[in-house]
C-alpha cells in the first residue's frame, strides 16, 4: 500500500483516545480535524480511526471510491437485528435491486400527494396550542414528523401509537449508542438490562408495522402510501419483494424518516429564535407569496429564501453529525493510507465549521445558498445527507418537510426560545439537544383558542 501514515493524537498509552472522543465527540473531533489535518488518525481502544476533513477527499470516498468504503460491518451487526435486511444495511447486489424497486416512491409526484399531509399535520398541531404557553419543542417536531411518516408510509393515522413507537425508538437509539460504546459487544442472548429493554423494543415496533402491513395487504389498489407502492413494486425480473423485505423496508424508513428529521426542525427553531433578523425575512417572503392560505407544494419554487434558509440551518447544525464507512481493502486517500478494515469518519459537523469552506463558521447565514454562493462551494462541503449512489433514500422527503413544516409555522407563529437558554447538544446516532428544547407558543395573529375565547 503506498501513501504516508496519517498523523493523530497519541492519548493515553492504554486507551487512546477512546474517553476523549466518547465523553465530547464533537470539541474532539473539531481538535483532531485542526491540529492534524485533512486525514487524521486516533485510537478508540485498540483500533486506530480515520476522520476526513476535506470536501474532495469526502467526495473521492463517497463516489470514487464508493465500492470499497462500505457501510462499517459494526453497524450492519446492530442494525441488522431489528431494520432486517433493509436499504440502510444491505450491500452490492442486494441494495442495487432493493433502491431501485423503491425509487419511484420518493418521485416528484408522490412528494406532491406527501406535502398536503405535511402541512395538514403541522396546521393540526400548531391549532391545538395556546398563545403565550411553554411547550417542549423536540418533543413536538418527534411526533410530528412520525404521524407524517406514518400517513405518508402507511396512509395510518398513529396518532394513539406515536408515543409507544417513538419511546421504542428512543430505546434502540440509546442501546444502540451504548453498544457502540462497549469494547465487546454484549451477545444478543445475554440477559442484560439493555438487551431486555431492546427486545422489548423491537417487538412493539415490529408489532405495529406488523398490524398496519396485514391492514393494508390486499388493499392496495389505487393507493399512493408508500407501504402499497412496495407491496407492487417489481424488480426488473417482474419479482416482488417477500413479505419480509417489505416488512425490513417498512422498519427501516420508519427508523431513518423521522428523528432525524425531527433534530433537524428543533435546531433550525433554535437558530431562527435567535436570529430575528433571518427570521423577519423569510416572514417577509412567505407573506407575500402564500399570505394566510396554507402552504402548498406548488409554492416552494417561488420560496427560494426558505430554501437557503433550510439549507443553513442543515449546515449550521447538522442533525447527523457523523457518519462510518469501512474500506473493504487497504486505500489511499489524499495521499494518506487508509489500511482495510478501519472505521472512517466523516463528519458533517467538523466539515461543516471548517473556515476554510465556510467563512465565519459560527455565523448563520442563509445568504451562503444564493445560487452564486452554491456555485462556488465545493462538492463534499454540504453534507447532511451524505452524498454519491449512498445518499440519504429520503433526501427529497426530508427537504421538502423541512421547508413545508417551517414555512407553515412561520406564517402563524414567531418561533421564540427563552433567551437565557443554552442547549447542550448530545452527539449520538444524530444530534439533539439534552433534555429538549423549551419554545414558548407566540402567535403573530391570534389563535384560534384565542379566537373562540373571545
Ligand atoms: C433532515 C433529515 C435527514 C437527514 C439529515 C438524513 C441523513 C442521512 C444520512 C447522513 C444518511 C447516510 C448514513 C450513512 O451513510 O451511514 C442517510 C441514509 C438514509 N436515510 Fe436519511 N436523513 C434524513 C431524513 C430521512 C428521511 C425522511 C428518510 C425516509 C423517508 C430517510 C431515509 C434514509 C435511508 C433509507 C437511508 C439509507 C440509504 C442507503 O444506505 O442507501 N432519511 N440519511
């Protein structure tokens, strides 16, 4: 293998920098990016990890290089007991024909009948608040974004199992966290708190994606759900899929549609409350092109400030703030060896504050994503949904929700945070604030409780 050894911190002589990085992920892979460079190295117990920094380099591993930096066979072991067999941990031939049968359903045609109930969600929700009460707002976009997953998914109102589905995904999320963090992974069998607590998980979940795919089978003629259009979808043999795979898809888009999601939307509440000036333009914009009707698909192509304004907030805090790929033979990477088998991070976040990609990191500043500022970025610098054939499935989904969700509620609402709050962010599978974040519910006309009220 040709290519210098990258440089890293040394860290302690047992453990590496294993603490370090599991105890403030975030500061630490900031430090390791700028005293080390573009292709870094440290040592999380007895491996040694890569981080890349540079967008060409992100680029090269992303497209160049896609087939040998795979998904890290770590996550396939975790995700694998509950998502199955699905697009997030299938590889080579396997995933080709699994994202090909389920491309159509994220066609511009079906976001259009996904975007109605989008808006229909959020004015539900928005309708059911009172001026001047304290809501937790995480809370609010985690079952928002899960009902329009649902009804988009399954055309399922789970309205009574959004708090039953969301605790077990939080549950799976923190063990999963907590697998990670173990130098040896605990065996499945092993009658451990964890492992009960995800067993106990995974079978409420299964059991409610269970009971809506037997509600909809047989029943999915002239329906636009996409849990009918995968029970039609045919490979290019004229196959379909098993009833497990659609279950395994099922799972799978009900796990990444929505938390992420959900991250992103409470983060972008947090830098529009501080940042009235952004925050009195895009109300500007929406005014005077959607006034007090509801929002429509059709009107996002004359929004184009909301659309630099989801894009910055995507950058300024990106809701996955890293992501593992694992090269299945020894690579280089600007001219660093990359050896077979490591675990390579790339990180949103880290590329994300670089100022040598985005000037004044720290500044929110949407004006970046005029079309000449796109222009001038370099490929691999925005990468909140990955990138290349490995691209996040529900890119368009989630950008057309951000921008539905935050324009319905800017039209009705000035998003405000208590100004003496700080929120801590926890970097897990995707990034959230500790504990929620507090929003306090102040209409700009009166809402409709108000309204009956008087
Ligand atoms: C703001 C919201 C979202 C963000 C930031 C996001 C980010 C990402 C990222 C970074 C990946 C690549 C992960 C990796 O390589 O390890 C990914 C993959 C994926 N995402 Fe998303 N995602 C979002 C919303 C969604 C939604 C709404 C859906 C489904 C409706 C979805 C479905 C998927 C799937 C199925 C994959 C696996 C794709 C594959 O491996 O081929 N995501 N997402």
């Amino acid at each position: 293998m040709v290519g210098i050894k990258a440089p890293g911190p040394r860290g302690d002589t047992l453990l590496g920098s294993t603490l370090d990085f599991k105890d403030s992920p975030l500061e630490f892979c900031t430090y390791v990016s700028r005293a080390y460079g573009d292709v870094a190295r440290f040592r999380v117990g007895p491996t040694d990890w890569y981080l890349l920094t540079h967008p060409d380099h992100v680029w090269d591993v992303m497209t160049t290089q896609a087939d040998v930096f795979l998904k890290p066979r770590i996550a396939h072991r975790l995700w694998r007991e509950f998502l199955g067999h699905g697009l997030l941990t299938s590889e080579g031939t396997e995933w080709r024909r699994q994202n090909t049968m389920m491309k159509p359903t994220m066609h511009r045609t079906n976001l259009d009948g996904y975007a109605d109930v989008m808006v229909a969600y959020t004015h539900r929700m928005v309708d059911a608040w009172s001026d001047g009460e304290r809501r937790n707002i995480h809370r609010d976009m985690t079952g928002l974004t899960l009902q329009i997953v649902a009804k988009t998914l399954f055309d399922a109102d789970v309205a009574g199992d959004a708090k039953t589905v969301g605790d077990a995904m939080e549950v799976l999320q923190q063990v999963m966290v907590e697998h990670i963090h173990l130098p040896i992974p605990l065996p499945s069998w092993w009658p451990s708190e964890g492992n009960r607590k995800k067993l106990e998980a995974v079978h409420t979940i299964r059991s409610i994606v269970g009971r809506l795919i037997e509600e909809r089978r047989g029943n999915t003629e002239g329906r636009t759900d996409l849990l009918s259009m995968l029970m039609d979808a045919r490979d290019m043999d004229g196959g379909a899929m098993s009833d497990q795979e659609v279950y395994d898809q099922a799972v799978t888009l009900f796990f990444a549609g929505h938390e992420t999601t959900a991250n992103g939307l409470t983060w972008a509440w947090y830098a529009l409350a501080r940042h009235p000036e952004v925050l009195a333009k895009l109300q500007a914009e929406l005014d005077a092109v959607v006034g007090d009707r509801p929002l429509r698909m059709s009107d996002l192509k004359d929004l184009p400030y909301l659309d630099m304004v989801v894009h910055e907030c995507l950058r300024y805090l990106p809701p996955v703030w890293v992501y593992i790929k694992e090269p299945t033979q020894d690579a280089v990477v600007g001219g660093y060896r990359v050896p077979k088998g490591v675990p390579v991070l790339i990180s949103p976040w880290v590329t994300h504050h670089d100022p040598r990609f985005w000037p004044e990191p720290d500044r929110f500043l949407p004006e970046r994503f005029t079309r000449e500022g796109r222009m001038a970025q370099l490929r691999g610098a925005w990468i909140p949904f990955s990138g290349g054939a490995r691209v996040c499935f529900g890119k368009s989904f989630a950008l057309t929700e951000l921008r539905l969700i935050i324009g319905s509620m800017c039209q009705r609402l000035d998003p405000t945070v208590p100004a003496d709050h700080w929120p801590t962010k926890v970097a897990e599978l995707s990034m959230h604030p500790r504990g929620g974040m507090p929003f306090d519910v102040v209409f700009r006309k009166p809402s409709p409780q108000t309204a009956v009220a008087k």
